[in-house]
C-alpha cells in the first residue's frame, strides 16, 4: 500500500522515516553516516528546515523535522 500524499503545512512538525528495501543495511559504515549528515545540513540551510532529532541506524534513519516555509516536500526531494 502506498503512502499517503503528504501535506505541507507551515510551521508543521513531521516525523520521517525510511528503510532499505526488504530491510536492507542503508549506512555500511561511519562514512555513510556522515554524508548523510552533510546532506541533511544542505538540506536545512536550502529550504529553512528547522531539524529536531534525527536517529540513524543500519537500515533506516528517523526525522523530527519543523518546516516554518510549508515545504517538507521540497525538501526531501531536493
């Protein structure tokens, strides 16, 4: 079953979540992790997102995310 369209609010909170397909390891190592936190810092100075709390673990990683521009869409494509 898919997702539900997501709808951008401003000044919304939005938890976010993603695992490897069939559960697969996403991050192999600390190097995975970092990248991904560079890309998260791009993301947040690009599109204003206001990050909470993030957990990262082998096969999926977890957001808390505030978006006071209504855009979290655009800003997990981007």
């Amino acid at each position: 079953m898919a997702r539900p369209i997501r709808v951008d609010v401003e000044g919304g909170w939005y938890h976010i979540t993603a695992r490897g397909t069939e559960r697969r390891t996403v991050f192999q190592d600390n190097r995975d992790h970092e990248r991904f936190l560079e890309l998260l810092a791009e993301m947040r100075r690009r599109y204003a997102v206001d990050v909470r709390a993030y957990a990262l673990m082998g096969n999926h990683y977890h957001l808390l995310i505030r978006t006071p521009r209504a855009n979290a869409s655009a800003a997990l494509q981007g």
